[in-house]
C-alpha cells in the first residue's frame, strides 16, 4: 500500500535512529514519537512495506541491525547511504510515487535535505534556542560532523572554527585548517581567515600571509 518510509534522528543522547513505513504525513508521524526527534528524510512508495524491508536487509548488510518502528544505533549517513541505494532500485523499478503531496504546500524546511536540517540543529544546540534552550557546544560539534558528512558544505566552516577555537571538541590547528580548505574547494572564501589563523598561530607566516592577501582580493571584511 502507498505511503511513506521516514527516517528520523532521536534529539535526545544517545541520538539513535528511527525508520517506519506509514500512511500518515511525515511530521504527523514525527509527533507520535515518544522523544523529541528531527526528520532526516522521508520518501512515498508504492509498497512501503516491501521497501521497508529492503532497507533493513540492506543496513544489515552494511552491519547496522534496524527493526522498523524502534530505535537503533547507527549514524545517520550509514541510514541515509543505504536509503539511497533501496530508493535507486525503487526507482529502476517503478515503486517510487510521484508528487503524492502535490496539493499541499510543503514548508520550506521539508524541502531541504537531511545535512541541511542537521547543521540548523546544530546551531540550535550551538547558541541555544527556545527549544532546546541550553546551548550544548559537543552536541552542536557532532551534528556539524554529522551534516558535513553527509556533503553539506556550511557545516565545513563552523568546523573549522570549532577545531581552531575547541568549542566542543579539542583544539586541532591540523583539523580546522582541513576543514577550512575543504569550505574553501566548496566556494566559500571565509575559509582563508580561519586558514590564516591557522597559518599565524603555527607560525607559519609566509602561508598566513599569502592567506590575508587572498582575503583582501575577494574582499572578506
């Protein structure tokens, strides 16, 4: 029968996985939840049932065991990676549904993808929000990682300053420079001012140098 399968992350420690196949709308599903969680991804099909257990043949596979409607240990891009595979083969053979919302205006959160919903958790966590209210800067570190792994490339820089500065993590020079340069390959020239922090603080002065004259030529105030 149609409907959908969503995965969602639990907010509370120790940030286990949840999957389901259900006929109801994912956020109403997200509401039934005994825990406050966040929705990573979901998708319709004809036969969520059939496609559930794919997915959780295919984490098994991967050494991830899943039972469907109960939590389970395991990060979110190992879910989301072998999500993506059972939905290929959804594709190839016709199982996917199309446009099954397309007369109800979806918010603009659901359309982003799962490495964009965990780096605004994170921020959440970072400064501290009316949901969460303390701000938890280990917490917010392991969902920029998560988001960055799972290729959303604004995590990279809140990386790096958190390597550089040790906001929920131990300061690494190496580290934040990485994952500056990886901000940087990605288009995002405010990566040269933590790399030349970076340069500055491990003495290397004539790569900080050329660093600060990269930030002038792209006019990073």
């Amino acid at each position: 029968m149609a409907g959908y399968i969503c995965i969602a992350m639990l907010e509370d420690p120790p940030y286990n996985m949840i999957l389901a196949a259900t006929e109801e709308e994912p956020n109403e599903w997200l509401e039934e939840l005994p825990l406050p969680s966040h929705l990573l991804c979901y998708e319709s099909f004809k036969d969520t049932k059939v496609i559930l257990k794919q997915l959780i043949q295919r984490l098994k596979v991967d050494g991830v065991t899943a039972k469907a409607d109960k939590a389970f240990s395991a990060s979110p891009h190992e879910v989301i990676r072998a999500f993506n595979v059972i939905r290929d083969e959804a594709v190839i053979n016709n199982q996917l549904v199309e446009n099954m919302d397309e007369d109800e205006d979806e918010d603009e959160d659901e359309d982003e993808d799962e490495g964009c919903r965990l780096y605004h958790l994170a921020v959440e966590y970072k400064d501290g929000s009316n949901r969460i209210i303390i701000a938890d800067s280990k917490k917010a570190f392991k969902l920029y990682m998560q988001s960055a792994e799972l290729g959303y490339y604004p995590a990279y820089f809140d990386l790096s300053i958190a390597y550089f500065n040790g906001n929920g993590v131990k300061k690494d020079l190496n580290e934040s420079l990485k994952w500056a340069m990886l901000f940087i390959e990605s288009g995002g020239v405010a990566g040269y001012i933590i790399a030349a922090q970076c340069f500055s603080e491990a003495g290397m002065n004539e790569l900080c140098l050329k660093a600060l004259d990269l930030i002038k030529t792209n006019g990073i105030e």
